[in-house]
C-alpha cells in the first residue's frame, strides 16, 4: 500500500453529503478525547468542534480522559451506546497499546470503526544546538563511536521510542533508551545534556529549532514538510520507507450506524476545510489529512503491520 496515497486526499473528493444528511442527532454529541487537556492533540479537536456543532444542529461536548496512555478514554468510549452520540479522538495508542497494556477489557481493533484521520504529528530527528553533530551522518558516527549512548523518548511504545528503535535497527547501533512520561521531561532532559538524540513532533520542537536551541537533522515523515522545508526526510537521507509519525483520528464505537459515521464524517471535515483552522494547524506543525472512513481504515490497517512488527521483532514491552 502506498502512503503516500493516504496522505494526498483532497477534501473536496470525501464528502457523502446524502448519506450524511440521512441522519442527525437528537441531542448533545459527546467526543472523549484520550488525553488530558492542553497541548496540540487537545487543540486541534478544539478548533474543529464548533465547525461539527454548526454541521449536527447539536452541541458538541469535548470530554477530556486522559491515563494510561490514552486506554482509559478509550475503554469509556468502547462502553458507549453505538448510537452516533458518542466518538472517541485518538492516536497511534490505537495501534500499539493493544501489543503494550495487559487487562484493557476491550479489543481496539473491534471496538471502535475509524471515522476519519485528522492530522499528522511529524516526527523530527534533533539534536542540542551545540552538539557536535552536523547530520545524521554525522550522528550515526558518533554512535559507532560510542555505543550504549543514551536518546530520549516520550514513553515505551510511542512513535518518539518506535521512530529510534527503526532507525537503530537499521543501522545496527547499539543505544539506550531513556523513556520520560511526555514530551514535557524529554526535550529538557535533551537540552541538559543527559540525553543525545530525540525523535519528537513539530509542535514541541519547532520552536525551538527557531530560537537556536535544538539542531534538526531529518524528519519522519513520506515528504518533507512546511514547517522545515529544507530538512530531508529520512527515507532521502537512504533509509528507505521510513515514515513513523503521531497523528489523530476520530472513530465512533462498532456499530454505530453507517448514515451516522458518514455525517461525522461530514462534520469533522467541514471543520478541517476551514481555512482559520487549517492556519492553526500549520502553525502548530501538523499537516490536515481528512482521509475519511476507509482509507484511514486501511491506513489503520498498514500502521498495525509495521508497528506491530517492531514492538514484537525487538520484544518491546512496558516494565
């Protein structure tokens, strides 16, 4: 499957406006959101939601759950009427806490049905400002050299742990890893010094590669992207297919009526067409995707492959 097609779909192709106008709500829609609120993940549903309130005729209710790297959210939304008055904002969690987190009490992969992708978080390659290192040529050198050094990651299984894990499988490095609980402790342990390298997304590391305090060396993503138009991504630096990136979705509990799906559908991208919104999300570094229903289904279905298989290759698990 080419990603890159995924990734390339105009807005104007997803729309079903006559199913969609086949159903609406009779009251409130709820959307729990699997992560506390604040941050990037938090602000994107925020400015998307009063776009889906004027498409449903409903007020929509952001319900913010957070823990458990986002299982908690996840397992109050798998509990929900499937009625269409309750989705569920997610990430990659879908795709790697089922292989991570043991006694979920609910399957991801048949508890929820995608609605639709919503943004990509790219992953970017960073190092200190001062570290002598100029390139990921020069990185992979330092490595060799000193084997064992310490990168940093936002957590075991994340795309930040999975993102190094690929790029040290692939050069055969040997590093150790140094999970921290987010974003928030790993880029200072970064910038301390306790920590070399980092794969961590835009919104986080963008300002500072702006204001001189981190030094970017490639990004994860298919193409390179407009918040660092000159950085090569990392498949053009000769790793090839390498592409391991946040990104947010809406999915709606299995069994929610398909007439249903499709106006959610309609709504979240009425709210991703706009252009205030899609400035906002350039500005925070993520790139609007709006797949809708079944290419994020096959997306979700390639990211269950290629994850799965390096949790499971190089025995990942949470201690």
């Amino acid at each position: 499957m080419q990603r890159r097609a995924i990734f390339a779909i105009p807005l104007t192709a997803l729309a079903t406006p006559a199913l969609a106008q086949a159903w609406a709500p009779t009251r409130p829609v709820r959307i729990i959101a699997a992560w506390p609120a604040g941050g990037s993940a938090d602000a994107s549903i925020r400015l998307v939601a009063p776009h889906m309130q004027a498409v449903l005729g409903q007020p929509v209710v952001i319900e913010n759950r957070g823990g458990a790297s986002g299982s908690i959210g996840a397992g109050v939304a798998a509990q929900a009427a499937p009625d269409g008055h309750t989705l569920l904002f997610d990430a990659a969690g879908q795709v790697s806490n089922p292989l991570l987190l043991r006694g979920l009490g609910f399957d991801y992969r048949t508890a929820f049905t995608p609605v639709t992708l919503f943004a990509l978080l790219p992953n970017v390659l960073v190092v200190r400002a001062d570290a002598p290192v100029f390139s990921l040529r020069d990185l992979v050198a330092h490595l060799r050299a000193n084997p064992g050094t310490p990168y940093a990651s936002t957590g075991i299984g994340l795309m930040s742990h999975l993102a190094a894990v690929m790029f040290a499988q692939q050069e055969r490095l040997q590093v150790t890893h140094v999970p921290y609980r987010a974003s928030a402790q790993s880029i200072p342990a970064l910038l301390a010094g306790e920590t070399v390298f980092t794969f961590n997304t835009t919104p986080l590391v963008v300002p500072l590669i702006r204001d001189g305090r981190l030094r970017v060396l490639a990004v994860a993503t298919p193409n390179r992207i407009p918040a660092l138009p000159d950085t090569p991504t990392m498949t053009e630096l000769g790793y090839e297919g390498f592409s391991l990136n946040e990104w947010l979705g809406m999915f709606a509990p299995t069994g929610t009526p398909p007439v249903a799906i499709a106006r959610h559908v309609e709504a979240c991208h009425a709210g991703l067409a706009d252009a205030t919104v899609r400035e906002r999300h350039a500005n925070l570094g993520m790139e609007i995707l709006a797949t809708g229903t079944e290419r994020f289904a096959a997306f979700l279905e390639d990211q269950r492959a290629r994850i799965g298989a390096l949790i499971r290759d190089n025995g990942i698990r949470l201690e």
